[in-house]
C-alpha cells in the first residue's frame, strides 16, 4: 500500500497489526473500502460483478479496531473461499471458510495486538466459530468495551423488563421475556411479538 493508505489503516486497525494487515491485502487482489454504519452487517465480501472488475470488501467505519481487524479477518477468508472454490456449492460459513479464517486469524492472536479479554474470547471463539462474531454474545460483550462510547448505548438486555424501546428501523417494542440468546417482545407499531437478539442497540423511551 501507499504511505497515505498505511496511515489510513492505523487510523482504524490495532497499530501493532498494519504491518500484517497489509501483507494480507498485498498478497490478494481486491479492493477495500471503509463504508458509513450499516445496521445489518459490519462488513461484506462482494465478487467481481462484470469479467473485468476485481472482488471488493466493504467495513464500518465507525469499528472499534479489534472489531475492524477480525472484521477484516472475516472478509477475507470469503474472498479465499471465492478463490479456491469459485461458484462452487459451498456453504458460505461452512467448513471450509471457517478453516481459512481460523487460519488468517491465527499471527493475530497475540498479546502485542489484542487486549488480554479480546484475545481470550476469540480463543474460545475459535473452538466454535459463529457466522458472525456478532452472534458471539461473550465476544460481543467484550468487544463493545472498546467502542468510543460504549456507556451511551443501550441493548435490550440492558433494559428493565417490560421497558418500551426503539430498534433503528423505527419499530417500537415493548420488552419480554428471554428464550435462549433472545428476547421475546411486542412490536407497538404492528401488533406482532418478534425475537429481538440480546445484544440488539435500541433506544429507550
């Protein structure tokens, strides 16, 4: 990368994890973008849309940098997954791409790059690795501490039950109670019960 694209990267990556970061992007061929926050995902992997154009992979920008970084992770082991088996029929979090992203994870996983709590979840998270690391709740927990404003928002877990709340959609929902990593709730605004995930950013009326 460029020097300006470095100091981009120590912008939104652990410093200490550039130098790796970069080889990863340097041994592919694929474009990187750093996107306004989306409610639906941290990140994508997106594959080449005509003959002529390169794969691309997307991230939050507002990522704390251990998010961002196993964020990235995440993208790339699709963009490996895309290279090795193309329009093969493989599950797109099955074995294969979990293999490749305990792979690239892998020179991360010390303490020179991660906080000692990040490391330890992401360990326990790799003995059973999620879809998303946002389907982790223990790893999501930990990896909020580090948001720049963690005490400002609120989850539903975090509300008294029978608290009303707002999801970014706008829905307005009345809380209830929790079955497994989910909370049943009433929607307000159109008389459904719907299972609204624990760790779900809400705000509270």
């Amino acid at each position: 990368m460029k020097p300006e694209e470095l100091e981009l990267l120590k912008r939104y990556f652990p410093e200490a994890s550039v130098a790796l970061v970069d080889s990863i992007f340097e041994q592919r061929h694929f474009r990187l973008h750093f996107k306004r926050p989306r409610a639906s995902k941290l990140g994508d992997f997106r594959p080449p849309r005509t003959k002529n154009d390169i794969c691309s992979i997307t991230l939050n920008l507002d990522l704390n940098p251990y998010q961002m970084l196993v964020t990235y992770v995440h993208e790339v082991a699709h963009y490996d997954v895309y290279q090795q088996y193309g329009s093969r029929k493989v599950q797109p979090h099955g074995t294969e791409w979990q293999t490749i992203f305990a792979t690239l994870l892998q020179p991360f996983m010390t303490e020179t790059i991660l906080p000692k709590d990040v490391l330890a979840a992401l360990f326990k998270h790799l003995q059973h690795i999620k879809a998303s690391s946002t389907a982790d709740q223990n790893l999501q927990r930990i990896m909020r501490q580090y948001d720049k404003h963690p005490e400002s928002v609120s989850t539903v877990e975090s509300l008294p039950d029978g608290a009303r709340f707002v999801l970014r959609n706008g829905l307005v929902f009345q809380k209830g109670e929790k079955q497994r990593t989910r909370y049943k709730c009433y929607c307000e605004s159109n008389g459904r019960w719907y299972f609204v995930a624990a760790l779900a950013e809400v705000k509270a009326l």
